[in-house]
C-alpha cells in the first residue's frame, strides 16, 4: 500500500509518498506559496528538483504533485491509481477527537466547527481535504490529529482555572500539541525498552513541547489551549504572567490581534535576543560576546529543565529522558546544559556519546546515570501513514 502523507498549511502543502510494504519515503517535497505565486520542490530516485511554478490554490498544487510522482525524474508512480490512501495532518481535533479517524462528511464538519480554537490551521487542513478529494477522487483518507495523543490528560491537568462556563460554552482548555511526534519517539523507545514505565519526550524546534507518558498515556504536555503555551520558542513567548497581555495592550495602543501577532512571531528566541530565532544564527552571535543572544538561550535551557523538573511530579519519577526535533536531535550543547539542571536527580550524560548523537538515535546516558537519556528522530509523516494504513486495512 502507497500512502500521500498531507500536511497542508494556508500557503503551503508538504508531501512524503510512502510505500507501507517496507515503510520507505519514495518521494516528498513541498509547495509554497500558494495563492502568492508559488514554487515546489521534490526529491525522488536521488533527484532533487526546485522550481518556480504557479499556485493559485491548493488543487492545482496537488495537480503538480501527481504529475511530479507520475513522470520525469522525480517519477515514482505510474499512475495515480497507485495511491492507496491519503493521510492529512489536523493541528486541533478539540475534544471531538480521541484518535485517527477516516475522513467523512461529519469529519469534515467537526474539524470546521473548531476552526475557532485554531483559527491559522483548520481552515488550511480543509482546503488540504477539498483539494485531494478533487485530485485523488474515490481515495481514502485519514485525519490525523495533533492533539489526539493527548487526550488521556486528566481533568486536573487540562483544566484552566478560570469560570468554568468557558470550558462549557468555549471549550478553553488544555488541548497539547506536537502529539503525532510525542507518540511516535515513545513507541519507537517502548518497542526497544518496554521496561520504561515514566517517560519524558522534548520536542525542541522552533516550536517546542514536553510531554509526560506514564504507562503509555499523557498525564501532562506544555502547550495549552493553542501552540502559544508553554515554554519559550523561536517566535512564540510561551508561558508568561496574562496581566502582561493587557498591560501592553494598554501602553502600545494595540489591538488583540496585534498583541496576538507580537506573542506569536515577534517573541521567543526572535523576540529576546534581537538576532535570530534560529539556534545556529543565535550560538554564533552568543559566542561573539552578544549577551542578548546568550541570554536568550539561557531562558530556553533553564526554561525546559524547570519544565521537565515540574513534571516529574506528574509522573512520580522518571525512567527515560527522550530528545527529539530540530534542536533536540541537532544541538548537544542544549543537551547538555539541560541534563547539567538534572544532575541533582542523578542524570549524567556520556559526553562522546552525546556528541555524536546529532541527527541520530543513540542512548547518550552515562552507564552511572539513573535516568537513561536518548536522542530519537521524530517521524510524524510515518506515524501519520500508520495510522491511515490501518485505518484503510480495516475498510
């Protein structure tokens, strides 16, 4: 089985063809762009092509992906038949949503009906669905959804403590995000260390989250309501005291939706240092004596320590640490400081080791260490083609 794994975006589409016999990527790339002119890239048969290429909506987009995956030398298909089912990626699936879910007209109704809870999102994630329904007609599809993993939280841990009639009314709650990653890095470790009961996984990039797994189910993730929440990121703030949100309102004259846009893409790494949100631009200016830049990165390491520090808590203890992500898997300085927080607890790095480790799974706890500490690399476009695979099987 052939599965096209979708992560559709307001302007953007990334693809990966995935052939579930041996799970291998036969092509993947991405439109951007669209409406706004548009470019594509796709690599396949050790080919990669970039072009300019014109994108008025995403039908025509998905147009361009079946002609890049039937012909040329990025031609993997010979025909769209071959395309077995269709996995979409959901950011929000609200409490509507406990797991994956074949797509059908009342699937499509209740990804609209939280448009409200993600505004940026599920709009483009149906624009993603009409057009493939358009370019692939009669081929089942998925809906997978970021939050799912995350629906075993208990009510003490989703719950804002605010007048309960918004939960009610508008249902703000704790939600968690960057759930396909999540169980994607603990079923890869369960299936190697099925001892681990209290498992911690950060997924650290320009969006970042934690998640604590006991006995396979979340008990807490750092992201809330929205991907805003939690600890600090590239462009997002994370975390900070809600007066604040006001009282610059209220000094800089601005409306909600440009204190939202600030907190959003202004803030984080961006936003403290003045330099970059990317860690490699950040590091460099650090190391040239910028103490912006330096502390930027400061509040990030200490940020996620007192985060994982705070949920052991919420599991009792902690038998394997798990870093993932662009920075998780890249970055064995931020590694390193983060486990040096957790030194206290017993948690000692094999340093070799954790330098090697960058982009590749490996165990990089010293053999003393109490808590045993990994770097996996995140695969959410299979997690999602799994999901679809079975889901499809069932049929």
């Amino acid at each position: 089985m052939k599965i096209l794994v979708i992560n559709c975006g307001s302007s953007s589409l990334k693809f990966q063809l995935i052939d579930m016999t041996d799970e291998s990527v036969l092509a993947k790339g991405a439109c951007e762009r669209i409406g706004a002119g548009g470019s594509i890239t796709c690599s396949a048969n050790e080919h990669k092509l970039e072009a300019e290429y014109p994108l008025p909506d995403h039908t025509v987009a998905f147009e361009k992906i079946k002609d890049l995956l039937m012909s040329g030398p990025t031609k993997v298909i010979d025909s769209a038949d071959e395309v077995d089912a269709i996995g979409h990626r959901i950011v929000q699936g609200g409490d509507l949503y406990s797991k994956s879910v074949l797509i059908d007209e009342s699937v499509k109704e209740g990804i609209a009906s939280l448009i409200d809870l993600a505004p940026l999102h599920n709009p483009a994630h149906l624009q993603g669905i009409v057009a493939a329904e358009a370019a692939f007609p009669g081929v089942p599809m998925a809906a997978v959804f970021d939050n799912a993993f995350h629906s075993t939280m208990p009510p003490k841990a989703y719950m804002y403590p605010l007048p309960y009639r918004y939960y009610e009314e508008f249902k703000v709650r704790k939600y968690g995000f960057h759930g396909t990653s999540h169980r994607y890095c603990y079923v890869h470790l369960h299936g190697q260390y099925p001892q681990y009961r209290k498992v911690m996984i950060c997924h650290i990039g320009n969006g970042s989250s934690i998640c604590a797994i006991h006995n396979g189910e979340v008990v807490e993730t750092s992201m809330g309501m929205t991907p805003l929440d939690g600890f600090i990121m590239g462009t997002r703030c994370g975390s900070i005291d809600p007066a604040v949100v006001t009282y610059i309102q209220e000094k800089d004259g601005l409306t909600p939706e440009e204190m939202n846009d600030i907190m959003n893409k202004k803030s984080g790494l961006l936003g403290v240092s003045g330099v970059s949100s990317d860690m490699r631009d950040l590091r460099q200016a650090a190391n040239r004596g910028n103490e912006r830049a330096q502390l930027a990165l400061d509040l990030m390491y200490y940020q996620i320590a007192m985060r994982i520090g705070s949920y052991i808590i919420a599991l009792g203890g902690m038998d394997a640490l798990v870093f993932t992500a662009g920075i998780g898997e890249n970055t064995p300085i931020t590694r390193t400081i983060v486990c040096d927080y957790l030194k206290f607890m017993g948690c000692i790095l094999d340093e070799d080791k954790n330098q090697e480790a960058i982009g590749k799974e490996m165990k990089i706890s010293a053999p003393e260490s109490k808590i045993d500490v990994f770097v996996i690399p995140t695969n959410e476009e299979l997690m999602i083609a799994r999901d679809t695979y079975h889901l499809v099987s069932a049929l």
